[in-house]
C-alpha cells in the first residue's frame, strides 16, 4: 500500500470520520445523487479533503454539471491522484486526495469547460472553507 504524507491505521480513520463520511473516504463509497451539502453551493472559497485538511478545489473551478455530485473543472495542481478504476465493469479514474489517499470521487473527460474535465466529487469528502 502507498505511503502518503498523512498515514492513520483504518480504527484511527473511523473514529475521526465517523461512520458515514468513513465509508465514502476510506471505503471508496459514493453518496446518493442530489444528497450532498456542496452539490449546490457556489460561495467563494476552497473545497478541501474531509480527512485530512488539504486544499483541493477552488471555488472558482466549480459548476453545476446537473449529474447530482460537486463538479469541478480542475484541482489544485499536485493535490489530486489519479488511479484507474475498473470496479462495477467500467473504466473510470478515481481522484484521490494525494496527502492522505483518501477517496474523493471520479474525473472524467466530459466537462463542459476549456479543460474538458469534470471531477464528480461526493460531498461527504471535501470540507468548504471560505
């Protein structure tokens, strides 16, 4: 398993997150659509990882992609990794936060803005921050 700056063993994890935000974060689970407290927030601020505090998205990359999850159309340069995902028979790219390994969601290259991307983002594991 990668070591990441942050390193907690999974008890230490569920204690801090708590049941729910553990399973998205930790377990790599994915919230109901239209459930989530930032899917329609569009204040000024930065979106950071649930786990651990790192900054990962600014406000000003976000937009409504109508699909229910957070979307943003770039991360923080350095703040996110990339994992090939092909759990429930598709080929997606996880994003994790690259501090603690945290699982945030998926990016995929359907975005409506000049990046092409749209990083689909549970709110359960991201932290707003004004």
């Amino acid at each position: 398993m990668k070591e990441y700056p942050i390193n907690k063993t999974e008890e230490e994890w569920k204690a801090q997150l708590g049941l729910e935000r553990y399973k998205i974060l930790r377990q790599k689970g994915t919230e109901f659509p239209h459930s989530g407290k930032y899917n329609l927030l569009f204040e000024k601020g930065t979106y950071c990882c649930g786990a651990c505090g790192e900054p990962l998205f600014k406000s000003d990359s976000k937009f409504d992609a109508h699909c229910g999850w957070p979307s943003f159309d770039e991360s923080i340069p350095g703040k996110v990794e990339y994992i090939k995902d092909t759990s429930h028979g598709m080929l997606r790219t996880e994003i994790l936060c690259a501090n603690c390994g945290s699982h945030l969601g998926h990016v995929f290259d359907d975005g409506p803005t000049e990046t092409g991307q749209r990083y689909c983002v549970n709110s359960l594991s991201i932290d707003f921050k004004e």
